[in-house]
C-alpha cells in the first residue's frame, strides 16, 4: 500500500510538473520554472524506493514514468493540432499557447529524466556498495547532486535553446546555474524526508 501511493505521487509530479512547468516564477531574484518545487520530489521518491526495495523495483518506476511521459507528450501534441469545435473556437488560442508550449518541455523532460534517472539509480546503489550501507545522506546528496546537474542542463538546452536568439548556448548556462542551484538547495534540504520515508516504508514491510 505505502509502495504504491510513492508510486502514484511519482507519477502525479512527473505528469505535473511537465503540464504546469511552463510558467516562470521569481524565487529570490532569479527567474525559475514551477516544476523546480515538483522535480526535486521524484529523486526523493526514487531515492527512499531503492533504499528499501532496491535498484530493480526503483527501475519499474522509472520505466513506468518514462511511459507516461511519452503517452502524455503524444496526445498533447495530437490534442493540439486537431481543429477545435465552433463553441471552443474563442478559447483554442489559449489552449495551444499553454499546451503547446508544454509540447517541448515535455519533451526536453522526457529526455533528461531518463538520462538523469539512469544515472542517480546507478550511482544511488555505487555508493551503498562503497558504503556498505552505511551513510543514507552521503548516497542520497551524492547522487542526487549529479543527477540534478545532468537533469538541469539537458532540459534547459532542448526545452529553450534558440526559443529566441537571445537564448544562445552561453544564455542557457547562465540559466541553468542558478536553477541548478536551488535544486542543490532543496535536495540537501529534504535529507531528513528520506530517512523519514525510508523509515515509513520500512515500517509497513516489517
């Protein structure tokens, strides 16, 4: 039960923050994305799974989110470019400036969350091994750290570089540093939640 509701707010962020990503926000002084208060959350999830139940069941929830995330990339994409009804004439404008948008972000997530994942799942279980299960936070920040850094400026590169000439390759890393940051900033921070989930789920293994 407790496995499985990890698993459904894993997927909830992972469709959310690619549906509701597209708005900007400013979080002290710097310009960022609202899906930076959702992505942080799946590396914890991932992170608190394979402590407990290991690479392989962390494995099927990345595949599975991959999956959705390419289900839902599909039918956005078809979804926008149908010709909208008479009675929803008036308000297709803002439905393809929204979703449409929503379109290469979805993509640029695609993208580096499975190479992001891939990463942090493997190197999640390099320093266990080297740790001999000892030191959650160490394995926790370590791979998160990495994993964040690939995650940020892949996306960053397919999901607005050349959106306008201003946005060059030296613009997107100025971007990004920031913005990888305060992801550094909120995993470090949420070091507690993992030992407090791993805690909760092992409590309903046991």
């Amino acid at each position: 039960m407790r496995l499985s509701i990890l698993f459904g707010l894993f997927i909830g962020l992972l469709v959310g923050m690619n549906l509701l990503g597209v708005k900007i926000v400013t979080l002290l002084g710097v310009s960022v994305s609202v899906g930076i208060f959702m992505m942080p959350l799946t590396f914890l999830i991932t992170d608190i799974v394979e402590e407990v139940h290991g690479k392989n069941v962390t494995k099927q929830f990345v595949i599975t989110g991959i999956l959705v995330l390419l289900v839902t990339f599909l039918f956005t994409a078809s979804f926008v470019s149908l010709a909208p009804h008479e009675r929803f004439a008036l308000n297709n404008d803002a439905y393809t400036t929204i979703f449409g948008a929503s379109i290469r972000i979805m993509l640029a997530s695609l993208i580096a969350f499975t190479i992001s994942q891939a990463h942090d799942m493997w190197a999640f279980n390099f320093w266990k091994k080297k740790t001999n299960g000892k030191f959650l936070w160490l394995r926790n920040n370590f791979s998160t750290y990495i994993s964040q850094a690939i995650d940020t400026f892949i996306f960053m590169m397919i999901a607005f570089y050349m959106v306008t000439p201003r946005f060059d390759f030296a613009f997107i890393i100025s971007l990004s540093i920031p913005y990888y940051l305060f992801k550094i900033v909120f995993a470090t921070l949420d070091t507690p939640l993992v030992y407090l989930g791993v805690w909760w789920l092992k409590k309903a293994e046991k």
